[in-house]
C-alpha cells in the first residue's frame, strides 16, 4: 500500500478518513493541518498520494497549496470538498487534481477515488515517459518527423530535425507559412500528392523518394514514408534526407555504365556471382553470348550441366583461401557455337572484409586457343620435316645399298657370263657341252632377280600397285602381306566398290594407311587387327581397329610421335580428318576420313 498524507484542518474528517484508510490496509498515514505543514512534509518525505481539503483556514488554500506541489513534485492530489462549491470545482480543475471526495466521505467513494486517482497517476507517468522517448527519438532521428492537414497539406507537427533538412525552423512550419507543397520541388509535387491520395484511398502507407527546395534554395532528394490517422483526416510520417545516397547511386551507375562500355567494346564478359552461386548480374557481352543466366545456378547459366566447372575457384575465393582465381572453361552459347572461355575471378568484400560476392571477368580465347595450337602444330611440323629428312636420307642409304649390294652384283655377274659367251661364240674351247646352256640359264635367274629388286625399289618409291589394281586391291594385298610378315591375325571389312579420287589424294591415302599398319606393327603389340573401308554420300573412312597396349595420352600430342603426326598432316593436307581413340591396355581405334570432293572440306570450314 503506497504512504498517504491527509491535508485538513478539520479533525473530525481526518480521523475518519484515516480510520477507514486503516481498516483497508493502508497503514503509513501523516496528517498535517496546512498548506506550510504540507510542503514542508514534503520537503523530508513524499508520499504516494495526497488528500487535500480545498478549504484550508491558514493563509493558504487547499487549490494553492496543490498547485505548488504540482510544479515541484509528482504525487497525485484529490481534492476534499462540500458538494455545493460549484464555483470552486472550475478554480480546482486548473490544477489538475486526480479525484474529488464529497463531504460526507463515504468508504466505498473513498476507496475507489483512491484506486483511479493511482491508476490515473501510474498512466500518466507511461505517457510522459513514452512522450519523452518519443521526442528524444524524433529529436535525434536523421530527418524529420511530421504531421500534415490533408485539406490543405500545411504542417501540423514537425520536429527538430526540420531544420537541419530543409532550413526552415519549426515555427515557420506550425505557422502555417511552409506548406508540403512549398517545400517540394514543383516538378516532383503533382507526383507526391497523387501517390499519397492514391495510397490512402485504399488504406496503405506510402513510401516514396522526390526532391525538395531547402530555405537556401538548395536542391535535395528526400525519402519519405507515411500514413493516414484520425479518420484520414491527418497523415504522420518520416522524411529522411537521402541527397548523398541518390548521388552515390547517380555515380555508381555512371561508372558501371563507363565500365560496361569498356568491358563490352573490349568483349569481356562480366559476372557477379553470389554466395550462393547464383549469377546476381551480367554485362551485356553476356547477355549477347549466352541470354538470360541471371537467377540462375553459375554452372547452369552457360550450360545445361548441373555441376561446377572443372577448375572453378569460387569455393576458395568466398572461403577466402585465394584473392584471385582463373580456369578456362569450354561452353556453348546461345546459338549453339562451342567457345573457350577464361574465367578471372576476385572477391567483392563488405566493410569488415567479409566476402559477399564474386566478380568474374570471362575472357573469350578461342581464338587464343586455336594459335596455341597453330604454334603447337609449326613446331610439330618442324620436327616432322626434319624426322621426314632424317628418313629420306636413311631410304637414300637403303636404296643406294640395295642398288649397290644387289643390283651391282647382279649387273656384275651378267657383265662376266657376257663376256664369257663372248668368247665362247669366238669359238674358244669349252670345258664342257653344257656350258653354254648352263650359263645362259645362270643369266636368266639373274635378270629375274634383277627385275625383283628393281619393281621393289620401284614400289617404295611409288606403288604401282594402285595404278595397276587399285586402291583397294593394293589394301587388301598390304593386309594379306602384313600378316604373313608380323604374324598378326588380320580381318578386312570392304563395304566399297571403288575409292574414286585424283591421283594424289589416293596415293596420299595409300601412305597414310601403310604408316597405320606400320604404326601398329612398331609399337600396340597387338594380336588382332581389323580393317574397315567405306563411305558416306560425302567421304571415304578407313577405319583401323586393333586390340594392342593402346597409346598413352601425352603421346597423343607429342611433337616426338612422328607417325601421328604424319599421319595427321598428311590428312590435312588432302582437305581429310583424322580421329584417334585410345584407351591404356584396351587397345586403339584410327578412323580417317576423305572427302570425295577436294575441296568440299576447306568450303565447309
């Protein structure tokens, strides 16, 4: 129960009062007898609640005597008055008592006098402390709080932030003098009136940016947000002065707009990726490749897959393990047209460093990769001339030899038995009868083998066999006659008549199968070998299938693998394709293929 204090005179009605007080409970009771005693009671102890007779007989009066207490403290009073004093209830009400107690008090109108007048008190104190958070919220807010007539748009309350925002000072708002139609730039009012009504038409806030023209004529951009109270008649709401972040934006775009420009004159790709990998925005280099990939997963904007690209660093970058990344990529744009990409990507850190998201520039290379490749192939073809000259030499050594070593002999041999018919027809004597017979049988095996040696040199040199049978009898016959040499069990597969092409092209084919065979023969360690010749409306393929060791990758690209590489430019060089499938110990599959038409491969690229 709170302490109460009784200011009367009368002895009689502070004793029943105070009775009544103690028989509820209420057992800290003071009663002085007038307005001196009272605030110098106060001065030492301040109670809970006061009840005050209006008519004191001191100096002082009861109303006084309230209105002092209600300057220097806050404790509730309630008046203790006849039912008659009318006149003296208008003069009490100036000080805002709590509750009115008629003479004679009664228990029941004492107590719950009493309970309002605390209920009352504890109340008001929320709203005033409500009311000062209010105003010290307001007062410090960045911006201003406002309350606006809708009839004629002036202010009706406004804080102390009016000031710093526009210039003007609160009392040239309340006056009446400053309007929102005054104060917002008269390009931008007719929109800010239309959007308001039009929102509180249907019972909505509204939220909206628009420009105002401050006291010194200086132009700033506003946030504003705002709805209607008391019946639509009022509408409150918080205008925050957003100058700087509007020209923060105005600048941000003018240089993405510089930097987009420049990235897509240059054709660089842009990609802002976000934590969650998914692509957040893209400059219009992208757009043109690869359409709409925004919203969309990192990995399944540029493709159809549905995993990371190989080599991709954005895990690391967001982990913050790396500060740059790169990895190239092979995608297919839009138009269906596969390209080879590098991928630079850097974090995009918020204060404190923490990564939010990650910028990717995307660097088209395909044409990078294709004099990469160019570079590669000279330097390969540089090393096949040379390995090419090497062999030229070595065959130069070979045929000398044999036309030395065999032919030599052979034209040696017949140089002798021609002598010795010579003299034997001179009519010298002969050893034996036969000789003659023998000699001349002598001579004939040596012009066979004479003309063995020189259809074989011959055949080296260029095969005849193509002119005199074809190019697939010669493929056949070659089969036939690898077998027998190596012991490799061969199959044939001829699903064509006749392989009709010029000259050189069918004899360039024919080498290129002989260095197949000759390949297969060196190195798979094969045991089987087929052979497949057929076409197309458009090519001849021969495919050459074995079941030996297979070729290991790096070899595949080798500038040393001069048998492939041979091959290859050999292909190249009449308009062909070469296709080399090889996997370790399952064995190797060549497929070459020649257009029927010389030149329908280099108009189709």
């Amino acid at each position: 129960m709170v302490p109460i204090l009784i200011v009367d005179d009368d002895k009689i009605t502070t004793k029943l009062i105070a009775g009544l007080l103690s028989q509820s409970g209420y057992n800290d009771i003071d009663i002085v007898e007038s307005a001196e005693e009272c605030l110098s009671y106060l001065g030492k102890k301040q109670p809970g609640l006061i009840l005050m007779d209006i008519h004191l007989r001191k100096e002082y009066d009861g109303i006084y005597t309230a209105g002092q207490i209600k300057k220097e403290f806050d404790i509730p009073v309630i008046y203790i008055t006849s039912a008659s004093e009318v006149k003296t209830f208008q003069i009490a009400k100036l000080t805002e008592p709590f509750g009115y107690l008629i003479k004679p008090i009664q228990k029941q109108s004492l107590f719950s006098t009493i309970e309002i007048a605390l209920y009352k008190h504890q109340a008001d104190k929320k709203i005033k402390e409500n009311e000062r958070f209010l105003s010290l919220l307001t007062d410090n807010i960045q911006g201003l709080v406002y309350r606006i007539n809708l009839d004629d748009l002036t202010f009706n309350y406004i804080t102390k932030g009016c000031e710093e925002l526009t210039g003007y000072t609160a009392d040239d708002f309340s006056g009446g003098e400053i309007s929102l139609q005054k104060l917002v730039h008269k390009e931008d009012f007719n929109g800010v009136k239309k959007n308001i009504f039009s929102h509180l038409k249907n019972s909505e806030s509204y939220a909206q940016t628009f420009r105002i023209i401050t006291k010194q004529n200086e132009i700033k951009w506003v946030w504003d947000k705002g709805a209607a109270i008391n019946g639509n008649l009022l509408i409150e709401g918080i205008m925050s002065d957003i100058t700087r972040l509007k020209y923060a934006e105005e600048q941000l775009k003018l240089e993405k707009d510089k930097l987009s420009l420049v990235t897509n004159s240059a054709g660089l790709g842009l990609v802002i990726i976000s934590r969650d990998y998914k692509v957040i925005w893209v400059n219009d280099v992208i757009k043109k490749e690869y359409g709409l990939v925004t919203k969309k997963p990192c990995y399944s904007g540029f493709t159809d897959g549905n995993q990371f690209c190989k080599g991709c660093g954005l895990k690391a970058i967001f982990d913050k393990t790396t500060e740059w990344h790169s990895h190239r990529q092979k995608f297919v744009n839009k138009k269906g047209k596969k390209t080879w990409l590098e991928f630079i990507t850097t974090p995009l850190r918020i204060e404190g460093g923490t990564v939010r998201e990650a910028l990717e520039v995307i660097i088209p290379i395909t044409e990078k990769m294709r004099m990469q490749k160019s570079i590669r192939e000279n330097k390969q073809i540089k090393a096949l001339a040379a390995h090419i000259e090497t062999i030229r030499e070595e065959e130069k050594k070979i045929i000398a030899r044999e036309i030395h070593d065999q032919l030599g002999q052979a034209l040696t041999a017949l140089k002798f038995d021609i002598a010795w018919m010579k003299r034997a027809l001179s009519g010298e004597k002969l050893n034996r009868e036969n000789d003659i017979e023998n000699k001349f049988t002598s001579m004939s095996e040596i012009l066979g083998f004479t003309m063995k040696t020189v259809r074989k040199i011959t055949s080296d040199l260029r095969p005849g066999m193509i002119d005199n049978l074809g190019f697939i009898a010669s493929v056949e016959w070659n089969t036939e006659q690898f077998q027998e040499r190596t012991g490799i069990n061969c199959t044939s597969q001829i699903l064509v008549k006749q392989v009709k092409l010029d000259n050189m092209r069918l004899i360039a084919l024919y080498r290129i199968f002989q260095e197949l065979m000759t390949n297969i023969a060196r190195h798979s360690k094969a045991t089987q070998i087929k052979v497949i010749v057929k076409e197309t409306k458009r090519n001849y393929i021969i495919i050459v299938i074995d079941n030996g060791i297979g070729i290991p990758k790096e070899k595949l690209n080798s500038s040393k693998s001069f048998g492939i590489i041979g091959m290859k430019e050999r292909t190249m060089l009449i308009g062909g394709e070469i296709f080399i499938e090889s996997k370790k110990g399952t064995g190797t599959s060549i497929k070459v293929k020649i257009p029927k038409v010389e030149n329908e491969h280099r108009q189709k690229n």
